[in-house]
C-alpha cells in the first residue's frame, strides 16, 4: 500500500513539474493567446494570410479587405446610401446609349457636353474620352442635369502628340468612355495640381513602366504604345499584351460587387501601401463605376509589379481606417468651388492628405469622397481653371493654355487653328 502511495505522489510530482517547465517556455498575451518565444515572428519569414478577416469601422463604414493578389488589395466599403433613391448614369453608358455629347472646343483644357436625355448623368474625375483632336481626362466630378445644354467641362490631354483626326474618328466629338486615368500620380497631377505639363510627364512615365512591367511578366518585348498614336494613353490601356498580363488579376476582382452587398466605395493598396480610397453615397452609383475603377487599379498594380513582394507585408483593415482619417486627423484647410450649377466640389487638406468631397446641389448632400496621399514635399499650391486660363494661387500669375509647353518628350503649341 505504501509503495503505491509513493508511485501516486511521484507521478503527480512528475507532472507539476512538467506544467511549471511549460509555464516558463509560455507567453501569455492580454488577448490570451500563447505564442512560442522561440518561434520567428520576422513577418517576412513568417507569411500571413493574403485575405485578413478582421474589418474595421471608420464613420459608419464597415472597412475589410475583399480580394487580393499579387501586390494589389481591395478594401471594400460597406454601408448605407444617403440617396440611394436617386439614379445616375455613368458616363461610358451615356455615351453608349447617345444620351450625351462630349464635343470639342479648340480649347486643350476644356470641352463641352450636352445632355440630351431626361436622366443625370454623373461624370467621374480621371473619365477618359477618346477621339476629338486628342483624347482628354476629366478633371474633376460633375452632375450633368437631363435636358442640358452644352456645359464646359474642364479636361486634361491625355495624348500629347496629336491635334487632328486620328484614323476614321470624328474629330469634333468624342466616342466612347471605356478607361480612368491609371495611376495615383497620373490622378494628383489632373485633379489637385491643376497641371497640363505634369499629366503628359506622367502619362509618359505610366507608358514607361507598362512597357516593362508587361514585358518582364508576359517573357517577351512588349511597347505598350500603339502605332495609331505613340503618346495616347487610352491606346495604351487598350494594349493586348496588358490585358492578357491581367487575366488571373481580373477573375480575383472584377466580380467583386456581385459578389457583395452594401458596398459604397473601396480602398487599394499596392505592395504594402495604401494608394487611394473612395466612397459613394450611392451604392448603384458605385457598382456601375466598378468596372471602370478596378480596370484601373488592376492597370496601376500591374505597372509597380515588384516580384520580390511578399503577401506577409500586406496593410491591415485598420491601416486603411488610419488613411483616410488623416485629413481629420490635424487642423485641415477647407475650400469650396462650384463645378457647374449641379455640382459643388469641397477640398479638405492637411499637410500630407487631401479630401475631395462632390456635393449633389439638388440633393444638398455629398455624392462622393476621394482621398489622396500628396506627393513628397507637396505644398497647399493649387491650380483652378476659369475658361482658357489657369491661375496659380500662389504667385497669382496667369498662364494662358495656348502657350508654348516644352517638355522633353514633347514641344508643341495647341492653337486652333481653324477658326
């Protein structure tokens, strides 16, 4: 009997002391969770999940990531629609149905359109028309009222190197709306800057880097640019060769908004870096934007391909909420222009973030909210545009577009000449 108490009490012994040893290998976390200390936790050798669970809130948005691949993640934004019961028509289907008409003007910075249908039609910042004498981008949102006439309509070239008719295309209107602007820099430039010359350098650098980034992923030479016209962006955009680089890319985020529900924007981050975010206060508004703006993102990530990203460095839920609570983060500075008689566009910035905030007049609410990282060593400088001019706020100097723009992949003067 004795020596079966002594067996007990030496194994209970046993197993104190095995769970105190366990004790010491353990850290215990506020959360409770054990982690091995002897484990590595260097997130680059340690992988994590492509597709993090965990959402996050910002301002009523339900914030968590939806898709990702390669370099690139979509955030997708989930929420309600303050005017929902309101319908707007995109441009790419405006145009496709003739319900508008983008026509020239002579002028490189602004064109007109005219709204012949009893719908309203909403332009999106960075919309590029083809045809005219050179493709344009829109340069900021804009509320166009059914039964229109022509209202200007600010625009940036997009197509340096042309000012007559390309092919069989009209060169008095524009055809169709199938692409954005495809690059944050290329957005920035157009839509806070205000810059003709800084649109065509980015343009040049976009066609740049498409032009390696296709080649280097498809194994073979590959020129982005197209016979038609070299400089065109849009023609670029149409590239076979980037399309076929995008397939796998396209099967992860094309069906993104069937697949959802409530969805009223989205955020993107591109190897590790939150490029961008934008929300809708109409979600039909949002969906029907959708193919234009991932087509865009999908162009952008493909362009900074980095081979050697590792998914163990892709942002959180909770690094897209940071963001874009930046511009209320600090003391920002608030100014307000009006687009057009439908459209108010309101600019919120700080230092290093910049918030534009479309108002629907008619509604008295915002349709739409773009956030934006600026550019290193950026400052509160901003160009507006009044008819044929642009003026730089901070010297007060008048530059009339018809000038001289020298860059060193083009030099032309944009003058009508048939008047």
């Amino acid at each position: 009997m004795k020596k079966l108490l002594i067996s007990a009490c030496c194994i209970v012994l046993l197993a104190i002391s095995t769970s105190c040893q366990n004790d010491q290998n353990t850290v215990i976390t506020n959360d409770d969770t054990q982690l091995n200390p002897n484990a590595n936790l260097n997130p680059i050798d340690e992988p994590q999940s492509a597709i993090d669970k965990d959402p996050a809130d910002y301002e009523g948005l339900s914030v968590e990531e939806s898709a990702s691949y390669g370099g690139l993640q979509v955030f997708l934004l989930k929420g309600k629609g303050e005017i929902d019961s309101k319908e707007y028509v995109t441009l790419d289907k405006a145009m496709r149905n003739n319900m508008v008409t983008v026509s020239e003007t002579g002028n490189v910075g602004e064109l007109n359109i005219k709204n012949t249908s009893d719908k309203t039609v909403y332009l999106h910042s960075g919309d590029i028309v083809k045809g005219g004498k050179q493709d344009r981008t829109v340069a900021n949102d804009m509320i166009i009222p059914p039964h229109s006439e022509k209202i200007p309509l600010k625009s940036f070239c997009v197509e340096a190197s042309r000012w007559t008719n390309r092919g069989s295309e009209d060169v008095s209107t524009f055809s169709e709306n199938t692409r954005m602007l495809s690059s944050k820099e290329l957005k920035y430039a157009a839509k806070y800057k205000g810059d003709q010359s800084e649109v065509w350098r980015n343009v040049a650098t976009e066609q740049t880097k498409l032009s390696s980034k296709v080649s280097e992923l498809s194994g073979e030479n590959v020129d982005v640019k197209q016979n038609a016209s070299g400089s065109s962006l849009q023609l670029t955009l149409e590239n076979k060769e980037l399309k076929k680089v995008k397939k796998e890319m396209e099967k992860k985020f094309k069906n993104l908004m069937k697949q959802n529900v409530n969805v009223v924007g989205f955020a993107y981050a591109i190897n590790g870096k939150v490029y961008g975010a934008e929300v809708f206060n109409n979600k039909q508004l949002m969906n029907d934007l959708w193919g234009k703006m991932s087509e865009s993102i999908m162009n952008e990530a493909v362009a900074n391909a980095d081979s050697t990203y590792q998914d163990s460095l892709n942002v959180s839920a909770s690094d897209v909420v940071k963001f874009m609570n930046e511009t209320s983060r600090q003391e920002a500075k608030e100014s307000t222009k009006q687009v057009n008689e439908s459209t108010d566009l309101i600019i919120k910035e700080t230092d290093g973030d910049v918030l534009f905030s479309t108002e629907d007049k008619e509604e008295n609410k915002w349709l739409h909210k773009s956030y934006m990282e600026k550019e290193k060593g950026e400052t509160t400088t901003r160009k507006t545009s009044s008819s044929n001019n642009s003026y730089d706020i901070t010297n007060g100097s008048n530059v009339n577009q018809r000038q001289v723009i020298a860059e060193d992949f083009f030099i032309e003067e944009f003058v009508d000449t048939v008047r």
